[in-house]
C-alpha cells in the first residue's frame, strides 16, 4: 500500500486528485494540503512514502517546501501546470513530475514507477533545484539509469547519441551511459548551454570536443575520440557560423 499526502494551494485540485487516486486499490490518501506552509509539519507526522506536490503556490512553493528538510524519507513527484522553466529544473535533474490536468493513465504509470522504485528524491538533486530556484546556471546534470541516479558535469558530456527513445552520453573519460529519455528531452535541458548544437537528428556535440570538420553536402564532424558524426545539410551553415575562420 502505497501511503500518500497531496499537497496544492488550489482545493479543485486537492478533490480531483484524491477522488482520481481512490480507484486504486494500492493507496492510501493519508492527508490532503491546501495551505503549503503546514505541509512539512504533516509530512513529518504522518510520514507518506510518496508526496504529490504542486509546485507554483502562495508563500511557499513545491520547492520551497522540500529546503525545509535535512533528511528526504519520502519520493516526490511533482504536479503543475505547463510552465517550461520549472519542468527544465526538473528535466535536469531527473525528477518526477505530472502535467495537469491529470488523467488516471498518468497518474497509474507515476505509481507503477514509484512501485518498481524508478522514482529518485535525493538531497544532490534538491540542492541543484534549489539552485535553479534561485536562477543560478547549473553545472551538473542527473543521469537516471538502470543503476540509479548518476550525477555528471554537463561540460564533460563530449556528445549524445539517440537510440530509440533510449539516449547514450558519451563522456570525455571515454565513460558512455544509457538513459531512458529521448535526444529531444536532452536538447530542450541543454538550450542554454551555447557549446552543445545538435548537427543531425541522431546526435548532440559538445563542440568544445570537435576535432575536424569535414566538407561535404552537409559534412561531418570528427570528435575528440575520433567518432564521426553526421552534419545534415540544412545545418552546415549555421554550424560553420559557429566558428570564426582564418
């Protein structure tokens, strides 16, 4: 059984989720939270195994609320509505989260998640969220893989490589890892680090690692460890345009 506290500033909310979540059997909605700043006093009291939390709310919000805690004993995943910066902060560091309106398949494949414990709420990833919360540009991107939560310098990524909905990073160690998310959930989580430029469908460069290019219809890049990749003809301007020439 899967115990649970919902926490959103809007009441609709609060009695849509709770009335969503009684069609399944393995859980049990312990508490529901309307006003965010009692939310870390009800969690410590009746201690949830998972929170669903919004996060744009008055006073505090999702994030806000998870700074109060020096020790997570609880999964997260967040709830909100479309807002781009604060899904990035939360792409970037592989957390949870559901767009609303919530609809019941969303919310059975959160909870199957939870059940095969692929859901990580670690106080690495809170510290970079807080980070985030406050503007500043991080440096570190949360790798979720089959091991666990992989913590890696975004400057140390030397390219990514698309594989099905599957996705290889291809570290400067020579180190690659295997992440279940797509190319393009990686290019929307690196559009503001102007080193990476995605030159062909199937792959992202850091170019600070390109060694070569070569000319051709669209031409090809040669990297640090002497992998060649594709350069479609629509960018090899705006790839050349990247770099001064003698």
């Amino acid at each position: 059984m899967i115990k649970l506290i919902i926490i959103d500033d809007e009441k609709h909310a609060l009695i849509t989720l709770e009335h969503l979540l009684e069609k399944f059997k393995d859980v049990e909605v312990l508490a529901t939270v309307q006003e965010s700043i009692h939310a870390k006093e009800i969690i410590e009291k009746l201690k949830p195994d998972l929170i669903l939390l919004d996060i744009e709310m008055p006073l505090l919000n999702g994030f806000d609320v998870l700074e109060q805690f020096k020790e997570i004993h609880f999964k997260v995943i967040f709830t909100t509505a479309y807002d781009q910066y604060a899904i990035k902060a939360l792409k970037v560091n592989a957390l949870d989260y559901i767009l609303k309106p919530i609809d019941a398949k969303e919310m059975r494949e959160a909870l199957d998640k939870y059940n095969n414990n692929q859901i990580f709420t670690t106080h690495e990833q809170l510290a970079n969220l807080a980070k985030f919360n406050i503007g500043e540009m991080l440096d570190t991107l949360a790798l979720s893989t089959s091991k666990g939560l992989l913590f890696i310098k975004i400057k140390d990524i030397m390219y990514l490589t698309a594989s099905s909905s599957y996705t290889y990073v291809k570290m400067v160690s020579g180190e690659t890892h295997l992440v279940s998310k797509s190319l393009s959930n990686f290019e929307e989580v690196l559009t503001d680090y102007p080193y990476f430029f995605r030159p062909f469908k199937s792959n992202i460069v850091n170019l600070h690692f390109v060694k070569q290019y070569i000319r051709g219809e669209g031409g090809e890049l040669i990297m640090q460890d002497n992998t060649s990749i594709v350069v479609s003809r629509t960018k090899k301007q705006e790839f050349l345009n990247l770099f001064k020439k003698i």
